[in-house]
C-alpha cells in the first residue's frame, strides 16, 4: 500500500488543478495516475484516540465528550452513511503515525490557525487509511454549553476539522471585513466550512448549515442523498471567457437555503450538487471574502476576483435526482 | 389574499354579475334540463390571477444571531391564461356533479435587489404549467330556460411543471366561486340539443406545488368564460 502524508492546501489544489466538473463541491481530492479522485473514508467507523493533555478550562475526558459529538453531527446528517468509534486516549501526538488521533498541540508559530487537518492516503485509491486533527493550545478553549466568551468552543471547531477529516474542503459562504491588524473578522457567514471561525464565544459552528450538508452528501452520495437532491451545472465567463475560482451560490427562496461551489475549471465549468428540487436564483461573485489561498494553490493557479457578482439570467430549476440544464453566468469585468 | 387578489376578485364578480340575467324569473329549468341524468360538457378558457410569493432574503449569520442580507428577492406567479373542460351530470333538477380537467401556463418571476457587492438588480423568470383534475359540485340557484345563476366548489389533484418538465411537483387545487349559463339551444331536436355559454369567477386554492415562498397554500381569483353542449 502506497501512502503519503498531504497537507490539507496541496490535497485541495490537486482537486482544483484537475477536477472534473463531477465534482461539486469543494472538497479533497487525490492525483491517482491520471485521474483526481475523491479523498473519502470507506471503511466504517472511523477509529480514533484523544490525546491525554489537558489545557486550561478543557481537559482530555471534556475533549473527548466534545469531539464525540462533533463526530455525531456529521454522521446524522449524512443519515449514518459515515460513523466513528473512540478507541481510548493516547500520549501520542496527533502527527502521522498510523493512528487517528485528535488532540491539542502548542503551534506558536501558527498564530492565526485555531485548528488543522493531516491526512494520510491510500494514494492507489484515494481511500483515507489516517487523519489527525490538532487544536491549538495557544488560544484559549472552552466546552461551555453556551460558549464562554473570550475562549473558542472546542465543538465547533472541531466539527470544522473533522469535516476536513471526512473529506470536505473549504466554504466561501461568508462575508468578511479586514481588521487593522490584517486578520479577516467575520461579519457573517453561512457554513461551518467556511475557513474564518466566529469570534471566541460563540458556537454556532456547532451546527451545519445547507452548504455543508450539501458537501457531505456530495462526497459519501448516498441513495437517498442521490433520490431527493439535484444540481446546477454550467459556466462562469467573462467575455466569453470561462473564470477559473468563480464563487457560485444558489439560493431556494422558499426554503431559505443557500449553497455555494466553486468554478474548478479554466473553462468556469461548475456544479452546484445537494439542492433539494425547487427553483433557485443563482449567483457568481469573486472570491474576495477570505484568502484564495484557503481554497486554491495560488502558487499554480490564478484565481480570477477582477469581475462584478452576476445573476444568473433566469430562475433554474431543479428537479430530485436530477439536473438543471447547463446555464452560463455572464459577469462582467470591474 | 393581498389586495391585488381581492381587487381581481371583485372584477371577476363584477364581470359574472353583468352576463345576461335580465330574463331571471322565477320559473323552473326547461325540462330537459329538469330530469336529474342531464350531460352537459364545457370547454372554456380560463384566466388565472397572480400570486404573490413574498420576499426572501438569502441570509448569512452575523456572530451576534442576527441576519446579514446576501441579497433580497420578491417572487410571484403572474397572471395566466389556460383551458378548462368540464363533464356535468345532473344528479337533481339543481344539483350536478362535475368533473373538471384543467391546463394553465404561467410566469414564475423573482426580483432581485438590495446586493451586499452590489450586483446589478434583475428580474428572473421560469414558465410554469398546472395540470389539475378535479371533482365539483354544482348548484343551479336561480334559473330560466334561457339562463341560470349557479354556485360551484370543489377539489382535486394538480401538478405543476417548470424547467421544461423537468420539475414537478404535485398539489391540491380546491376552488369555490359561482357563474352563469345562458342558453342558445334548449331541448332543440337534433342531435345537439343544448348549447350555450357559461362563464364563472371563483377563488382557487392550491396547496403545495412549485413556490417561491414559504407559503404552502395561496389563494387566487380566476374566472372562465366558454360554451357548453349537450346531446
């Protein structure tokens, strides 16, 4: 069995680099021989240890308590398609060893980073074998039911990781503002996958929203993900030209949802996946609410922002189990 | 019903009341029409009034709870024209049973504004078309032998149809309004022997369905004018 260690950035960009339009939400992808195929777990439930520390205000028994629900989340809302099983606390360090390990680590030098995902891949397969997940003990946590304000909930940010750890990549459903210190501060958003947490208190992070229910389904497809969802597919382009990074959202006014994808080729070809059946106003706007770099590889690739947000001429409809017909959104330079 | 609904209503009552009924009097239904096993089919065209679906705003989360508009939309299903047929058979000298099948085309419209990078405003449609069959009673209330004054209601199954067919979605249609008939023919030898024209304005009422809001059930005003036969 062939396996490597990828950061979570260089698995994201081989997905986008190369992904076919198939694949509608951002999620992680692996380079296997010519093909990109979907990073996913297939083997049920997913074994993991907590690591033994304590930090301030969570010990390892509360984190423990928090991730296992963090993990029950995602496994309800794929309908149990996905599963996973304490194994017991380890004094290991959740760095690639085998072992699926989450827990806390002091990164100093990753001042900005709450938390982040490793993997470790079957890369014949794309199968996941490992993921590990640390939270970083430079900040101050809390497992308050409410949130405990200035610490940041250890549930919601771990549920943010561990969709990672399933597969999923980054959201752009949010609007953001820059800070004087030159961090972004959310002034809202709409995914627990978007890549700027809330401020340190709050715990709507605990819940995810369309956007992530949609990519989860995406990425485990079950029947009846398959039966009761459609999708949007069709291109972004300027002048005829497709964009490449193009952040597309659809909105069902009658239910209220919104769920976004990406453009993924240099053509603009998207798909927006896991809509419920009804009719959608779609939108494409520039990915200027968060670093590209959080979505893309922007060392190999050039994520277009030059252009003004742009509906989709028409109300699109979708049907169960079905597609829209290919649509073309015409956006114009800035 | 908004405002709009309710103007169109009064106009399709306005409309019913100035049909020929001048010759009302107090005389039973001609005979023919009086045996309680009367067939009469109708083919009519049907004018529908819009719906109003709303406004939705697609919401992002600020940290506080509170929504942060992406954008606003104001969606409605406008006017629409289509083609009724109904088969009445006579249970009573006044009471009919009536089947009716039903076909509408219509536009889904959505507006939309108040763009957080802002976007250009647009309004954005879809066609729709309804497909309904339903089971009505028919109540004579007054009538001559050239005319009669007659309230209807009833309830059914509809489907609507948009994305070229490719979305569908099935409801319940159920309406209650009231019309006349006039008759050209009546109990004339030969094989037609009732002809005239019906026309009608009632309140539509459909439950779930395609929507741009999150109203399951509207309400509309409608109105059909046709001729009907007999043999």
């Amino acid at each position: 069995m062939t396996r490597r260690r990828l950061a979570l950035v260089a698995v994201i960009v081989a997905a986008a680099l190369t992904a076919p339009a198939v694949h509608a939400y951002l999620k992680l992808g692996a380079r296997v021989g010519s093909r990109v195929v979907a990073v996913k777990w297939s083997r049920f439930p997913i074994r993991y240890f907590i690591t033994n520390r304590d930090v301030p205000g969570v010990s390892a028994a509360q984190l423990q308590t928090s991730v296992a629900r963090a993990f029950a989340t995602w496994a309800s809302v794929t309908g149990g398609a996905v599963s996973a099983e304490f194994a017991g606390f380890t004094s290991a360090e959740p760095v690639g060893d085998g072992v699926t390990t989450l827990g806390f680590r002091a990164r100093a030098d990753m001042d900005r980073t709450l938390g982040a995902t490793t993997f470790v891949l079957d890369t014949t397969t794309g199968e996941l074998i490992e993921s590990d997940i640390f939270l970083n003990s430079i900040f101050d946590w809390s497992i308050a039911e409410t949130g405990q304000a200035p610490r940041f909930d250890v549930e919601s940010i771990a549920e943010h990781e561990i969709g990672h750890l399933l597969g999923l990549g980054h959201s752009a459903l949010g609007e953001t503002e820059l800070a004087e210190n030159g961090r972004r501060a959310v002034l809202g958003k709409r995914a627990v996958m978007f890549p700027i947490a809330y401020p340190a208190g709050n715990i709507e992070d605990r819940t995810p929203e369309a956007d992530d229910i949609a990519g989860m389904g995406d990425i485990y497809n079950t029947t009846s993900f398959q039966r009761d969802t459609g999708s949007i597919s069709g291109r972004v382009t300027l002048n005829g030209a497709g964009i490449f990074g193009a952040h597309v959202t659809g909105f069902n006014p009658s239910t209220g949802e919104l769920i976004g994808t990406f453009s993924l080729t240099a053509d603009g070809s998207f798909v927006l996946a896991g809509l419920k059946a009804g009719l959608y106003v779609v939108r494409a706007e520039p990915l200027d609410d968060a670093d590209p770099g959080s979505f893309f590889d922007t060392d190999n690739v050039v994520v277009n922002v030059n252009f003004k947000p742009a509906y989709y001429s028409k109300l699109v409809a979708v049907p169960a189990g079905g597609g829209s017909g290919a649509i073309e959104v015409k956006v114009s330079a800035k | 019903m908004n405002r709009r609904a309710v103007a169109a209503a009064v106009l399709t009552a306005g409309f019913v009341a100035m049909l020929p009924l001048v010759a009302l009097a107090q005389t039973p239904p001609a005979a023919r029409r009086s045996t309680g096993h009367v067939i009469d089919y109708t083919v009519a065209v049907q004018f529908d009034g819009p719906t109003d679906f709303g406004s939705a705003d697609a919401n992002l989360l600020r940290p506080n709870g509170t929504p942060l508009s992406v954008f606003s939309t104001n969606s409605s299903l406008g006017p629409g024209i289509g083609l009724d047929a109904h088969v009445s058979f006579g249970l009573t000298r006044r009471l009919f049973a009536e089947a009716t099948g039903a076909w509408g085309r219509f536009q889904l419209r959505t507006h939309t504004s108040g763009d957080v990078e802002n976007a250009d405003p647009l309004r954005l449609t879809e066609d729709l078309s309804r497909f309904s069959v339903e089971g009505s009673g028919l109540w004579m209330l007054w009538a001559t032998p050239r005319a009669a004054l007659f309230a209807r209601g009833g309830a059914g199954w509809m489907r609507e149809l948009a994305g070229a067919g490719t979305l569908m979605e099935d409801g319940v249609i159920g309406n209650v309004g009231g019309g006349v008939k006039y008759w050209w023919k009546n109990g004339a030898p030969g094989r037609l022997s009732r002809l005239g024209v019906r026309a009608e304005g009632r309140v539509v009422i459909r439950s779930n369905g395609i929507t741009l809001g999150e109203q399951r059930t509207r309400v509309t005003p409608a109105a059909s004018a046709g001729i009907f036969f007999g043999f």
